[in-house]
C-alpha cells in the first residue's frame, strides 16, 4: 500500500471502497505500533546513557531535555523494623492508619516525616529506610524550549 493509493484528504476516501479504508486502517494502525515501539526503544537508551553519567539533563540548543524522577516509594513490610528504631512520639506523628472513604486507604507512614529520622536517629534507622525504598525509573521528558521556534524561523526567514 502506498500514499498515492490512499490519499490522505477527507473528501478523497468517498471514492474508495470498504475494504481499502478498512486495509488502510490496519496500516496505519500497525505503522503506529511500530513507530511506538522503536520510540520506546530510542528513549531507553537516552535514559541509560544520561544516567550512565549520571546526568539529569541534556543540552539542546531548541529542546528541553531531562529526567524527570517521580517519588520514591517505600515498602510498608521493610519499614516495620522503624517502629522500634524510632520513639514512639515520633512514630505517631508519621503513622497514619488505614481508613475507607470512597476507597480504602491502607495503613502507613507518612515519609515526609519519616524520610528526616536518618540524619536525626542515625545510621540504623537510614539503612531502613534506604533498604526499603523501592526502584524508581525516570521518565524522559523532551519538549520545546520557550521562544525556540521564534528562534527558528527568525533563521529560515534570514536564508
């Protein structure tokens, strides 16, 4: 299937029967699934090059290029050992039970608070902390840099 056989305007394809726009579909649809699939691969590979050098971000002359981490999240079950690392005042105040509004909300610690008890309650309580989190994959983000494209066509306006 080619382009010329399928042409692209809407007023084109009132010529065409059903099963060619239907073959065009299914075209399109798998040249979708292919592009998608090597662009997942080609942003892998940006990741793990940036964080080889353990960089967060790329320098682009019309892009914004960079990894973006979400937060970190933490095992409950690793973290139970806290419980008798930590005072009990301090547990409370990071401690939240499970509760049901209009979806249940299991149990846990709130780790805004409890991701400061390393530096203050030392190495042990860190190690727990450290060993519980789980692994975190960035998501690269690629977008245009603010003013870019005036930037672009202020130069092909100049050629």
């Amino acid at each position: 299937m080619t382009e010329s056989r399928f042409p692209i305007g809407a007023d084109n394809w009132v010529h065409n029967t059903d099963e060619e726009i239907v073959g065009y579909i299914r075209f399109l649809r798998q040249s979708a699934a292919d592009l998608q699939a090597h662009l997942g691969r080609l942003e892998l590979l940006l990741i793990q090059r940036l964080e080889k050098r353990k960089a967060r971000e790329l320098q682009h002359p019309t892009l914004q290029v960079f990894l973006e981490y979400r937060t970190p999240q933490y095992d409950p079950a690793k973290l139970a050992p806290l419980a008798e690392l930590v005072p009990p005042e301090d547990w409370a105040k990071a401690w939240h039970p499970g509760t049901t509004r209009h979806v249940p909300v299991p149990a846990g610690l709130d780790m805004r608070i409890a991701g400061g008890w390393g530096k203050r309650f030392g190495v042990d309580v860190a190690a727990v902390i450290t060993a519980a989190q789980l692994p975190n994959t960035p998501r690269l983000v690629i977008k245009d840099k603010p003013g870019a494209n005036k930037q672009a066509t202020k130069e092909q306006e100049e050629v």
